[in-house]
C-alpha cells in the first residue's frame, strides 16, 4: 500500500511504491512480460537541503529533553527589510507552523516504525542518477505549427497497440491516446521508449489545444491541477514555461466536471498566488474551497527538507481542494464523503523537478466509487487515469525505471483476451469514437 499510515492529522505516503503499483505486469514486445520500478534512487533524500542551523547549534550543546512548540524561539528578519509579498507569506506561515509541527510529529514517528523512515542512513553519497533531456514541450510547440486545429465533429480516442510499426504513425498532439488494457505496455512513441499504466489516456499538448478533452464529452469526478505558476526562480533558470495566473480562468473545468466533481489545485506558497485561487479562480468555476492541505517534505531521515522557518523555502506546499457546487446545490450528495480541513500529506519527495505524489489513494473516500479522474499539467500517468500537459509523459520514459523479467509471467496478461490484440498488424482502424 502506498498509504503507510494514517491518523487524524493527514497520511504518510510512499510515492515510489504508488507509482509501482501500476506497473505489476507491463507487457513488452520484444522481452515478454515484465516488471517495471521507478528508480528508487530518485527518491533517495538522505539530508535537508538547507542545513537548520538551529539544529546544528542544538548539537553542539545539552539536548533538551522537550521542546515547547509553542515558545521555542526561532530567527527572523526584520519586518522593514520585507517586501508586501513576503509579509504576507511569512503571516500565512505563521498560521500554519503550530499545525505542522504538532500533526508531522505522529506522522514521522509512524514512518520510523514502519522503516519507510530511517536513521540508519548511508555513510557514502549514492550515485548520481543521469536525468533525461525532455524534448516534449518544444515538440507540442512545433506540432502547432504542423497541425489543424481539432474541430468539433472530430471526437476519438487512438488505442495504443503496443507494435512500434502501428504507434510510431499516432497522433499525440491532437488527439487522447489510451492504453485500453488492465496492465502496463511498453510502448515506442516519437522514437522513444515510455512506459504506459493500465487504462490510461493522455493528450500531448498546451494551453491552446485541449479541444480534445473538451469534444470527448467525458465529464470527470476528480480534477488535479498544477499550474506552472509564475515565479522568479522558474524565470531566471528556464526550466519550464510558467503561465499568468489569469489565463487559468481559461481553463475549461466547469464544461468537463461532473455535477460534485471534486477540485484539487497544488498551490506555490506565494500568498497572491493563494488569494488568486481562493477568491478569483474557484469562484469564477463555480468551485466551492472546502478544505486546505499541506504536502509536507522529509528526507529519509525524518526531518524537513528545507527549516521549517527558512525565509527562502518552505519545507511544504499547499493543496486548496474544492467541490464543483451548483448554486442551488450546496449540500454533500450521499455517495460523497465530507472532505476535512487541514491535513498533512508527508512523503519523501522526489529529486525530480516538480514530481508531485499522487494523491488516488487519500483522494478516493471522497469521491464516489469508479469515479473518472482528470490531471491537469501533468507530467506523468496513472493507471485508470486521463492526464492532459506539454510534458504529459515525460516521466513514463524508460530511462526512470528499471525492469526485471517475470519468468512465471503475469496472470493479468496471461488471462487478459485482449493480449493477442497488441501485436495484430492486421487492425486497420486505431480508434474508438466515444
């Protein structure tokens, strides 16, 4: 199980055992049926990435026995060398530190029992792992250039087949692609090898071009979104294109949510982009804010990746989660279950750029049973799953997992009747109209 533990203060998670999960049996053309892992390594957060010098200066002197959360003293700047933006951060952190510090406590204990935390840490650093060049962004911006607009009569979804000879002529850009099987395939796309989860779709595009999402007339339970906010880190290193805040106003989430869809946004702390979705992008969506969650960040060892009280890094981020809610309709439906307020999520994070956890498994008592779920600015997929992004697959290439043959082979394959489809060269028509 992904979710290691749970109280009334949030979950702990293992975002490298969820992302697995889908990727049991993955069929593979030329090596059979295999195993497929994220690689570990990548998740293999050993120290904080700011030391906490109040910590280290604890070190050096008598260990107290208790620390008061309440009146432990902590360093600041002063108030006149801050800038509006940074007073208002460092007053929604105020209202926040008292709450992770006393919710991660049980939390982080729970991941110490359990061995997903250790202190037992490696005396010699791992090995760098290579990361891949990610060309996807650039390829949607060339395929705009390339292809027609999607029209509205044009409504279909392309299967994947699993044969490099059938995929290698898909269209990515404008229409959703879908791995319609219960295992995962390896799959060639664009020359390059990825690895897909069971009954997933994605469509590989941006901003501009998510009419495909909008004409397969699909209506989903669950929106994830996490925007490319607009930052001065992301504009002096290039590492993605970041988009206004307003233009997400733009975003078609009323005409594809289910009546009580659920909405969840990943939120940088920045406090305008905070205020922005609170008081102008969930009511302009008709999304009601029910409650506000705190990823929380740990290394393997159990504390936060940056000090709780570092002006220049949080060691969290924030959710806002929300219910699409007609005017006349603001009462939980019977099959919903009430979302509650102020909830840690604690995980070790990735080393990758912006890979964010899952949230399937604390999300799925809240929506109803074999609910359809969305992501938006996605960079990866998960299984049963629609993702839509400019980078949508860019962490399902092979060159982040590992692979192991499974010699007694999968019984999800071996009694699947649509295994012999994968490799039928014979199927002339590669999509299915909804």
């Amino acid at each position: 199980m992904s979710v290691l533990f749970a109280n009334e203060y949030g979950w702990l998670l293992d975002s490298c055992r969820l992302i697995n999960e889908g990727f049991e049996c993955c069929r593979s053309v030329k090596e059979g049926n295999i195993r497929c892992r994220f690689n570990k390594l990548y998740y293999d957060i050993l120290k904080p990435h700011i030391a906490d010098k109040d910590k280290t200066e604890q070190l050096n002197t008598v260990t107290p026995t208790r620390i008061d959360l309440k009146t432990r003293k902590r360093r600041k700047r002063k108030r006149s060398d801050l800038n509006q933006g940074e007073l208002e951060a460092e007053a929604f952190h105020e209202t926040v530190r008292l709450w992770v510090l006393e919710a991660s406590e049980s939390l982080i204990q729970a991941g110490h029992h359990c061995g997903y935390l250790t202190e037992a840490l490696p005396t010699e650093p791992t090995k760098p792992t290579t990361v891949h060049v990610c060309q996807l962004a650039a390829l949607c911006d060339m395929a705009k250039q390339l292809l027609p607009v999607e029209t509205p009569d044009a409504v279909s979804v392309q299967v994947i087949k699993g044969h490099a000879d059938l995929d290698s002529h898909l269209d990515l850009f404008s229409r959703l692609t879908e791995n319609p099987y219960s295992f995962a395939l390896e799959v060639m796309l664009m020359g390059e090898k990825y690895f897909l989860p069971p009954r997933s779709r994605f469509l590989l595009s941006d901003f501009t071009r998510l009419q495909p999402v909008i004409n397969s007339e699909e209506k989903f339970d669950l929106i994830v979104l996490d925007p490319p906010w607009e930052n001065k880190s992301v504009k002096r290193s290039n590492r993605y294109s970041f988009l206004p805040s307003t233009r997400l106003k733009q975003l078609p989430v009323p005409a594809v949510s289910a009546a009580g869809c659920v909405v969840v946004t990943w939120v940088t702390n920045r406090s305008r982009h905070l205020r922005f979705v609170k008081e102008e992008l969930y009511p302009h969506w008709g999304v009601k804010l029910l409650a506000e969650w705190l990823w929380v960040k740990v290394t393997r060892g159990g504390e936060f990746v940056f000090p709780l009280d570092s002006p220049h890094k949080k060691p969290y981020e924030v959710l806002l989660l929300g219910r699409i809610c007609a005017k006349a309709d603001s009462a939980t439906r019977p099959e919903e279950c009430e979302i509650p307020d102020h909830r840690l999520l604690i995980s070790i994070p990735s080393a990758l750029h912006s890979q964010k956890p899952s949230l399937s498994a604390v999300l799925r008592p809240y929506i109803k049973q074999n609910a359809r779920c969305l992501e938006m600015f996605a960079r990866s997929l998960q299984p049963g799953w629609t993702s839509w992004g400019n980078e949508v697959i860019k962490f399902q290439h092979h060159s982040y997992f590992t692979t192991e043959s499974m010699e007694g082979g999968c019984a999800v394959i071996n009694a699947s009747t649509d295994t012999n489809q994968l490799v039928d060269a014979g199927v002339a028509d590669t999509s299915i109209h909804v």
